[in-house]
C-alpha cells in the first residue's frame, strides 16, 4: 500500500512540475540545477534505475526459490518410487 501511495505522489509531483513548468523550473533554481525538465528526469532516471535493479533483485530470488521447490519436489518423488520398488 505504502508503493502505491507513493507512485500516486511521485506520479502527481511530475504532472504538476510537466503542466506547470515555472515550478519545476523554480525548483531547479533553488536546487541548483540549470533547467527544469532535468529537476524531472534526474529523478526519473534514478527511480526507473532502481526498479530496473528492484526487478532484477526480485527475478533471481524467485529463480531461487523455484530450483528449490523443484529439487524438493523430484527427491518426493524419486523416494516414492524407491518405496515402491522396495
């Protein structure tokens, strides 16, 4: 809930600084930044950056997690058919 309340923040942030460019470009000057379209796409890099490595992060772990309950799922079976067998 808390990345949902924050997307609609960061969301409604860049449509006000986009409709609005005297805002963005006041707060550029107040940051130091020249212009103010680069107020709005440092940060849009940034986070589009951190969702990139968020993903990536996210991808191996269910990777991991899927070769474990593969491997616990095949030794089930190859101890059932060893029972059988038996």
């Amino acid at each position: 809930m808390r990345a949902i309340v924050a997307e609609v923040l960061v969301f409604s942030a860049g449509g006000i600084m986009i409709s609005i460019p005297s805002v963005s470009l006041w707060l550029a000057s107040l940051v130091g930044i020249g212009r103010g379209v680069d107020f709005v796409t440092y940060p849009t890099i940034i986070w589009l950056v951190r969702e990139s490595i968020l993903a990536r992060h996210l991808r191996w772990s269910e990777s991991d997690r899927m070769t474990a309950l593969v491997r616990v799922l095949a030794m089930r079976s190859a101890q059932k058919r060893s029972a059988v067998h038996v």
